[in-house]
C-alpha cells in the first residue's frame, strides 16, 4: 500500500513540476552539449534527479525547492522569483547541486549541472504558483508542443480561471531563459582547480604541462587566470577587455547587477531605457520607474517617476482606458453640449423644428396603430 502511495505521489510531482520533463530536457540540451557532446544520457538523467531526490509537498501541491517564496516572489511578475532578496528556493537549490559539481569531470559534471539547470529554471515558469490549477499543467504542455513543433517563433496563451487572468508565453521569453540558464551554469563555474576544469580547460593546461604554447583565448571565451586571454585580463572567469566580464551577450543578471546587460564586448554596460521600452527593473529605466500596463502583467515598461502603471500603447490598458504619455488613464465620455437654439440661424431652428414635427407624427401613427390593433384584436 505504501508503495502505491509513493508511486501516485511521485506521478503528481511529476505533473506539478513547472515545466514539463521534455522541455527541462531540451534546455539542458540546449546548454550543455556543446561543452559535453558524448553525454547526452547523462544530462537526461540529470534533468530527472530534483524530483526524484525532493520531498513532495503537500501544501505547494509541487516537489520542495522547485518553486518561489510567494510572500517574497509575486507569482505574475514579469521577472518571476528575480527579486532583490533571492527568496527562490529553487534558485538557492541551483547553486548548491552546481556547486558540488566542482569535484566531478566529463559526463557525471553534466549531469549534475544539468539537474542543476532543471532547479534553476523552475523559476521562468509563469504557473509556478499555480500549481494546483488546470491552467498550469495546460499551459507546460502548450510549451512542450511549441517547442516540438520546430518552429523558430511561437507564442501560447492562456485564460486562467484563478486568478482570472490572461497569461502568455513566447519563444522569445523561452529562448531568453535558456541564455540565462547557459549564463548560470558556467558563469563562475570554472575556479581554475582540478578537477571541476579537468574536461573544458583540460586542454589548455595540458599544453603548459608540456611545455607547449597555449593558445590565448578571444574576448567570451572561459578562463582560468589573465594570462589566457589574448587581452590580459579575465574576470568571471571570461576574457574580455577590463571590468565585469560576463559570459552571454544580450542577457541581464549575474554577473551583472540589476539594471545591467552583457554586452556584445562581454562587459557589464548599464541599460538606459526611455519612456514606452520594455523593462525588467527600475535600474533599467531612465525614469527609474518600470511598472505593467493595467491589461497584463506578463510585459513591463518604463514611465515617468510615481505612476502605478506604465504602457506603451493603449494595447497595454483595460478596454476603457488608453495610454498616455506612458501612463494608462480613464477615457473620460464626452458629454453632447445641449443646443441653444436662440446662437442658431432662423433656417436652423426651422429645420430643427420641421424634424421634431416628423419624429412625432411617426410616434402618433405608431401608438395609434397599436390602438386600432389591440382594439380590433384585443
């Protein structure tokens, strides 16, 4: 008996996972197997381990460690559990399972970096602290299909009950996260100790062991020390040029800090958005002021300073609003003036008077129609 009950226990987890099992897979494929080409069993089985391994719990309705603090964390926030204060437990797990993949090489360090990936990027998904609707293990299997569909843009959304919200989800958003995940799992990763650089930096300390030439490497590459890189300075374990070194351009977040982006150099440069861009944060914005349209949540824009809500068209705002100056405001009705007949021209009061004679002599003919009707049918 308690053996079905694990078993049916374990079933939910799997439905309850954020993401579905194929899309973990797919993003720790998309990740890994460049830098680990002969281990792609390995980073499936790597994927399967957080369930596997994590108590269920009954109150989340998800594994532990897979989801947000949802004091902390707004479960809708365009940034998801990217809040100042780090409260993901599924990040926090990230770092720690990354972490002991210092002492591996090859194939088994794939594998638990992959398993790291899956906890890393539970917290893109919008229906993470949904756990418990329909909507959520609907909208994990709109995105598995997306993405086996091939195609090279995508875009799923749906009408959600509770809270009654519309959600939307697109290849971009998707692309986006396996960058950040590509960022997190070797950003840092590289400590330039045996063995946890034994397989990507193998070579390059072969060839000083043997008292080769090693090959300095361009700005991006991973490093171990300065000395690597053809520009003499390595940070984060990337070369670039000086500065905070990041590993992938175009994305936001660590190594960078908040209102930063990589840069086609692989340096931290600060991002200076005006008014009606897209934001992920204050820091972003020239304003200092990112905030959702009144519509949905799911995109950000920047405003003026102490406005609640920011758009760029009136798209971002309820039906009965519009966006101005960035801002959703009410539509106020305009309200016809009444007519004073005494500024018109005599045609016009004779025109206005003809038209108020026929509109009641249409209302006389029918009401007396209908009184000779009733009369004769009544």
């Amino acid at each position: 008996m308690k053996y079905l009950i694990f078993a049916l226990m374990l079933a939910m987890a799997s439905l309850a996972f954020g993401w579905t099992n194929y899309t973990n897979q797919y993003v720790a494929k998309q990740v890994l197997l460049e830098s680990y080409p002969q281990c792609i069993d390995q980073i499936k089985e790597g994927v399967l381990l957080p369930i596997a391994n994590e108590p269920y719990d009954e109150v989340l309705g998800e594994p532990a460690n897979l989801h947000c603090d949802t004091l902390m964390c707004p479960a809708f926030d365009p940034n998801y559990c990217t809040t100042e204060s780090k409260t993901c437990a599924s990040e926090s797990k990230a770092g720690e399972v990354k972490s002991s993949a210092k002492g591996l090489c090859n194939c088994e360090q794939a594998k638990k970096l992959s398993e790291a990936i899956t906890y890393f990027i539970s917290k893109y998904n919008p229906m993470n602290l949904m756990i418990n609707e329909k909507c959520g293990d609907e909208f994990d299997q709109a995105v598995e299909d997306a993405v086996k569909s091939g195609n090279e843009t995508w875009s799923v959304e749906f009408q959600c009950s509770a809270p009654n919200r519309v959600f939307e989800y697109n290849s971009k958003k998707f692309n986006e996260m396996i960058t950040s995940a590509a960022s997190f799992a070797f950003a840092e990763a590289f400590s330039g100790s045996s063995p946890w650089f034994c397989y990507t930096l193998g070579a390059s300390a072969h060839d000083e062991e043997n008292g080769e030439e090693a090959v300095l490497k361009p700005d991006g590459a991973f490093c171990a020390k300065s000395s690597d890189c053809e520009s003499g300075y390595c940070n984060n374990n990337v070369c670039c040029s000086g500065d905070v070194c990041c590993p992938v351009p175009g994305v936001k977040g660590y190594p960078c800090e908040n209102g930063e982006v990589c840069s086609d150099k692989y340096t931290c440069i600060q991002v200076n958005l005006l008014n009606g861009a897209k934001c992920d944060d204050d820091a972003e914005c020239i304003s200092g002021n990112c905030k959702p349209g009144t519509k949905s949540s799911i995109n950000r824009f920047c405003c003026a300073a102490g406005n609640e809500f920011c758009c760029a068209s009136d798209d971002d705002c309820l039906s009965y609003e519009k966006c101005e100056s960035n801002t959703c405001i009410e539509i106020k009705q305009e309200i016809e003036p009444e007519i004073n007949e005494s500024a018109l021209t005599p045609e016009e009061q004779e025109e206005i008077k003809r038209e108020t004679c026929i509109s009641l002599s249409i209302i006389i003919f029918i009401a007396g129609s209908l009184y000779i009707w009733k009369r004769s049918y009544g």
